[in-house]
C-alpha cells in the first residue's frame, strides 16, 4: 500500500478556471473505491504565490501504477490553464519504508 499526493499550485486570477475544470475533473474520473481510498479528497490554501492545494490517495495494493495513470489523465485536465503547474508524488508506509531495510 503507497500513498499519492498530488499537489498544485496555481495564480489566484485563475481560480474560477480551476473551480470550473475541477468539476469537470470529477465528474470524468469520478473516485474509484477499486484503486484506494481518498484520504484528502482536495485541501486548498492560499500562499503569496497564488492557490496551493494537495490530494492523498491511499492506493490498494498492486494497483499503484493504475491509480498514478488515472491521476495523472486527471490532472492533464488542467494544462491548458496558464500558470497552473502540479506534482504526482508516491509516498511509501512506513511498513513500506522498513521493509527496504529488511526490517
């Protein structure tokens, strides 16, 4: 079991654009129970650089690269959104983490 984040980050000029995409977003790639659980469907805060916002997904096992493609098709949904840029970060469990150093 791994973790995806997703974070973005976008100019507060562009909000209603996002808003508008984010929904559409959803409605395309609607939450599916069969690759994870959505821990932090969307957090938003705003920094000095414009709108800042993370999503963690808790993936099931052995449907890590499933769960990456469906959030990464996701989040093209945004590119033609000037300023807008994000990352897709997979996080391990620390069950994850001690097994790499064999414990």
């Amino acid at each position: 079991m791994s973790y995806i984040f997703t974070t973005s980050l976008y100019p507060s000029d562009k909000t209603a654009e996002v808003a508008k995409r984010y929904l559409e977003a959803i409605v395309k790639y609607p939450p599916d129970a069969s690759l994870g659980t959505r821990i932090v469907p969307a957090a938003v805060i705003t920094t000095l650089q414009g709108i800042k916002t993370i999503g963690i997904t808790e993936v099931k096992k052995g449907k890590l690269e499933d769960a990456i493609t469906r959030v990464a098709e996701m989040m093209a949904m945004f590119h033609s959104i000037e300023g807008f840029e994000y990352t897709i970060e997979r996080y391990a469990t620390v069950e994850e983490a001690m097994k790499t150093i064999g414990m």
